[in-house]
C-alpha cells in the first residue's frame, strides 16, 4: 500500500508493464473512423436535394424528351437505336452482339453490307436491349432517353456520395461534409453540357460517364468502410466489366484506379499470396472483355478498321481534318466543348485544378 502511494513507484510500476503494440496503419488511414449508420442521415439528405434539383432538370427537358433534332451529336442517338432495334428484331445471340447498321433483308445479305461498326466494344446497348426484352417491346426514343435521365442522376448521386464519403473520412462532421458535398451534385445537375447529353444524346461516351461515377462512389466506399469492402469490390468488378465492354476510357480508369489503391495502401501487412489473388481477380474482369472483344474482331477480320481509326481518334493521321492533333484538340476540346457546356471560365479552373 506504501508503495502504491508513492508517485515514483507508481511510475515505476507503470514502466514495468507490457505495452499494447501500437496499430498498424496505411497511408490510406486518416485520423476518423467512419460508422456507417451514424453517416446515414447526412447522405439521405444529401440524395434527397440531388432528387429533387434533378427533377427539376427533367421538367425543364420534358419538352426535348422523346424527340430527335439536327443539333450536336444526336446522330449517335439515332444510330444507338438502329444498333438496339436490330438486337431486339434478330437477338443479341443471333446478331454475334454486333453493332450493324444495316437489317438483315434481300437488300443487305453480307455482313459487310450491313456495316459492323468496331470502333468499340457493345456494351453500350446492353442496357437498352435488357430494358427492351423485360417490357416486351423494342427500343425506342422514350426509352433511350429515359435510359441517359436515369444515368444522369446515377452520376450526380454517385458524386455527391463519393465526396460526402471522402469528408467524413477526412475527419469532418456531418453537417460540414453534408455542405462540402452539395456542390458536386448541383455542378452535374445544372451545368449545359450533362443536361443537354443526358437526355438527348446516347452512346458510348455517356454510359462510361455514369459507370466512371458508380466507380469512385464505390473506391471510396471501400476506402471509408473497410468492413463493406467485399461487396465493394464485388460491385466494382461488375462495373468495371461493363465500362471495359463499353468504352476505351476504362482502360485508364482500370489500372488508375490499381495505382491508388497501391499508394494508398502499400504498408499493408496482408499475405503477398493474398494481395496477389487480389489483383488476379481484379483483372479478371479487364481479361474477360478483352478476350470477348478479341474473339469478335478477329471472328469479323476488322482488325485493320480498328486500327484506322485508332490512327484518326488520335491524331496521328489528318486522313480526315486539314490540321493537326494539337490544333485539333485545342480547338475543339478548349475554345468549344468545355466553354460550350460548362462556362467561359471552366477552361481556367480546370487547369488550375489538375496543376493543385
């Protein structure tokens, strides 16, 4: 008893214990632990503004619904809806999953007549031909637009969820990571460019856009709750699969998305032989598309199409412009499209943005 009221000894005794070993961390690790139910409220707020703002986009647009026009792209409109009314007409199976232009009648007999288009994989119309079959009716004009308004607010959730996400992470409260967010939405919501193509316009390009978001929303779910981890990375591979049979952009997105997981998690402890079946499985899915996508190139003999175009969308040849990739680019890219959809300035914060 002396002994315990005594402050050296009781420093002393302290000293003589065994100390906890301290937990290991990650790079990926910042100071807050987030609870998935106590992070609930602020995101059902947060997707019941984005709701309501986004149903406002689509009373405003209800004039243009159901209806093409001559302006922009909307051609890739069209063209989407030939490539899904063939599919429906002679099954997707049938069709060997080809985007031709042409019907299969006495007029078109070969299928070089019928125009395969091989630029990119048919992932796009995937959606369009599960949504035709269900309703027992083929494609149409509602229906392809009603796809792009859906794809609109999947984005404009998917952002506001990955940066309220990210806050919380960051260690702020709810409300402050709720206000931090709400931008992210209303920019995607309201700005030119996603209202007039999340309608009107529908191809590759857009459906890649709305699985990109579904992507960061679900990297930062599994970042900010390790224990949904699993159903995360189950969620991802679909989605990566599907932006793999879609677009080119997903093969920057796939291992971009590799590499952060890499930085973020490289003083992970886990078993060599584990994080190695990790990233098997993680390309698997990047494999399976690419094996599909092979088979039909090679099946069709388009590979020299494929690579014409390749050569054109890049830049290396001027077959079909009179100036060159960079005049190309800047042209189009930052005195037309960006300042067209989403403000004059836009070009700058970009830049100021990607240099941060």
């Amino acid at each position: 008893m002396k002994s315990a009221r005594n402050p050296k000894a009781r420093g002393k005794r302290a000293d003589n214990l065994p100390r906890q070993p301290e937990a290991k961390s990650t790079i990926g690790e910042l100071p807050c632990r987030v609870e998935p139910l106590r992070s609930v409220n602020g995101l059902v707020i947060l997707l019941s503004l984005t709701t309501a703002v986004f149903a406002y986009t689509v009373a405003i647009r209800a004039p243009w619904f159901g209806q093409l026009t001559d302006c922009s792209h909307e051609w890739c409109t069209a063209t989407s809806l030939i490539w899904a009314q063939n599919w429906y007409r002679e099954g997707a199976l049938q069709s060997g999953f080809l985007l031709l232009e042409n019907p299969a009648s006495p007029e078109f007999t070969t299928l070089d007549s019928r125009s395969p288009y091989v630029s990119y994989p048919p992932g796009s119309i995937l959606p369009l031909h599960v949504l035709s079959l269900l309703r027992g009716r083929e494609p149409d004009l509602p229906l392809i637009m009603g796809v792009s308004l859906a794809g609109h607010w999947l984005v404009a959730a998917s952002l506001a969820a990955a940066v309220y996400w990210l806050l919380l992470k960051c260690g702020l409260p709810m409300w402050n990571a709720l206000l931090g967010a709400v931008p992210a939405p209303l920019i995607e919501l309201l700005s030119p460019s996603p209202l007039y193509c999340h309608q009107n316009f529908y191809a590759m390009d857009s459906l890649a856009v709305v699985l990109f978001a579904i992507c960061l929303a679900l990297e930062t779910a599994r970042w900010t709750f390790p224990r949904w981890s699993t159903l995360a990375d189950a969620l991802l591979w679909v989605m990566l699969l599907l932006g793999y049979l879609t677009d080119w952009l997903f093969a920057l997105v796939g291992p971009t998305l590799l590499v952060c997981r890499l930085v973020l998690e490289w003083r992970d402890r886990t078993n060599w032989r584990q994080r190695m079946l990790g990233t098997i499985v993680y390309w698997s899915s990047a494999m399976l598309a690419a094996g599909l996508f092979i088979g039909q190139l090679t099946i069709l003999g388009r590979w020299h199409s494929l690579y014409d175009r390749f050569l054109e969308r890049t830049g290396l040849t001027t077959a079909r412009n009179s100036y060159g990739f960079a005049e190309f680019l800047y042209k189009f890219f930052w005195e037309e499209y960006v300042p067209g959809g989403y403000g004059a300035g836009t070009a700058w914060l970009l830049l100021a943005a990607i240099s941060a």
